[in-house]
C-alpha cells in the first residue's frame, strides 16, 4: 500500500466511521477500486479505527471525563451505571475477537459478503425508523437505557464486525427497535466503541501483529492521521445529523452500493 493510497483510505474511514454506512465496508469498497489486495490482517483497519476513536475522545472529552470523576466516587450513581451498561455492551464484540477473529478477518476479502452485508444494514435501517416510532415511549430507565437494552445492542455491534454491516446503523437501528430513544443511542453507540477497537489496537502492538504487517510504517501513519483529521470533523456534523435525520435516507444509499458492488464484484 502506497501512502497516498493510505491517505484515501484514511479519509474515507473517517468520514463514514459516524455515518450508518458502514466505515470498514467502504474501505474494502476503496481497496478494491484501488487495486489493493487483501493484506491477509487487520491491522491497517484496526490503526484507522483507532484514529477515529481518538477523534471521539476529542469531541466528547467533557462527557468523558464527567464519567470518569463519577466512578472514582466509589458509590453508585449515574456515572457508574453508564459505564456499567458500556461494559455489558462490550461482552458480546469480546467473545467475537476472542474465538472469531480469524474468520472475520476472511471476511475482509469477499467483496461479495460487503455488498449483501450493506443490503441488511439497509433494510435493518428501514425496519427500525418504522419500529421506533412505535417503541419509543417514555425510558424511566436510568441514563435513559437499560441494562438488557445495553445488551441488546451490544449483540448488534458484534454482528458488525461483518464488513458492510454498519456498526453505528446497527448498534442505533438495535437500540431504537429496543425502545431507546435517538439521542440516548447516539452517545452511547459511538462511547461503547471506545475500549474494544482502543483494546484491539493495543492488543496488536503487544502481540507484534503491527511490527509484522503487510503493510509499511509510512502508509500507517499516514492512514492513521487522516483518519483522526477527517474523523474530527465528521464527528461533529455527522452525529448531530444522525440525531435529526430519518435513517431510511441512509438505507437508500446502503442498498444502492450494495447492489452496485453485488453486480459488479
């Protein structure tokens, strides 16, 4: 991989990780115009998922750290329960990296497998702007969500590790069938990512996966740093659009690609 190459991927990462469009499938969309062959790991995904990850932490630093001063009260309050509910939702993607990560990464190479993976994000996107308008009474729910709820939606985040499967248009479209309301699942889908792709990228220095990639240094960093640019900018727009917009429009587009990449793969 070249580092101008790295440079579209990056910017194509950021700006789609905030859309329900699916982030990792139109990177294996841009690999493939590209020309650039499956590299056999994850760890260019993983570096760019990590850069829009960061990218979060900036803009939500002050929900963050309001969380954090609320756990080290040692006392149960909103704070904790929030966290509580974030590390349940986390159980489900845990089991997938820990005993699925080989067959997910096989997945990354079936262009097939994005074009019918961005149809279901498609139609689960259409189900659930219909379903929430009659699921969305009033939570009384502490922070808005409960705990099987955080589970539930924990479920549909596992199920998008499937490139094309939005991960954001899941874990929203899971949460709104659920009962929560938009706003509630729009902070928390993108704050429940956190820990599992910052853990992941981790996992990858210590274990030397980042030493022993495919792929260079320079298109790393590069990747890497237009990610986290682009990924500050879209973070900003793209959630507040996320709260507001009606996700069928975003189903349109994602059954259109779908399509086209079915046809043409």
């Amino acid at each position: 991989m070249e580092w101008f190459e790295a440079l579209i991927l990056g910017l194509v990462q950021g700006l789609t990780e905030f859309l329900p469009v699916s982030s990792s499938g139109h990177l294996t969309i841009g690999r493939e115009l590209l020309g650039i062959e499956a590299s056999g790991d994850l760890v260019f995904e993983v570096t760019v998922h990590a850069a829009t990850v960061l990218s979060t932490i900036v803009v939500f630093r002050k929900e963050i750290l309001k969380l954090l001063r609320g756990l080290f009260r040692f006392k149960m309050n909103d704070e904790t329960d929030y966290i509580l509910k974030i590390i349940v939702s986390m159980i489900p993607v845990f089991v997938v990296g820990m005993f699925f990560k080989d067959q997910v990464e096989a997945m990354f190479a079936s262009m097939m497998v994005v074009g019918l993976a961005l149809i279901v994000t498609a139609l689960l996107l259409f189900f659930s702007d219909f379903a929430s308008r009659k699921a969305q009474e009033e939570n009384s729910a502490r922070n808005g969500i409960k705990y099987w709820q955080a589970l539930a939606v924990g479920i549909g985040q596992a199920m998008a590790v499937i490139p094309g499967l939005s991960r954001s248009g899941t874990t929203i479209s899971t949460g709104l069938i659920c009962g929560v309301k938009r706003e509630v699942m729009a902070q928390f889908s993108f704050l429940m990512v956190l820990v599992p792709i910052l853990g992941e990228a981790f996992l990858d220095i210590v274990s030397g996966e980042m030493a022993a990639s495919t792929v260079g240094t320079l298109p790393l960093v590069v990747g890497f740093l237009a990610a986290f640019v682009s990924g500050l900018f879209a973070c900003r727009v793209m959630i507040a659009l996320v709260r507001r917009a009606r996700l069928s429009w975003f189903a349109i587009y994602c059954a259109i690609v779908g399509i086209l990449v079915l046809i043409f793969a």
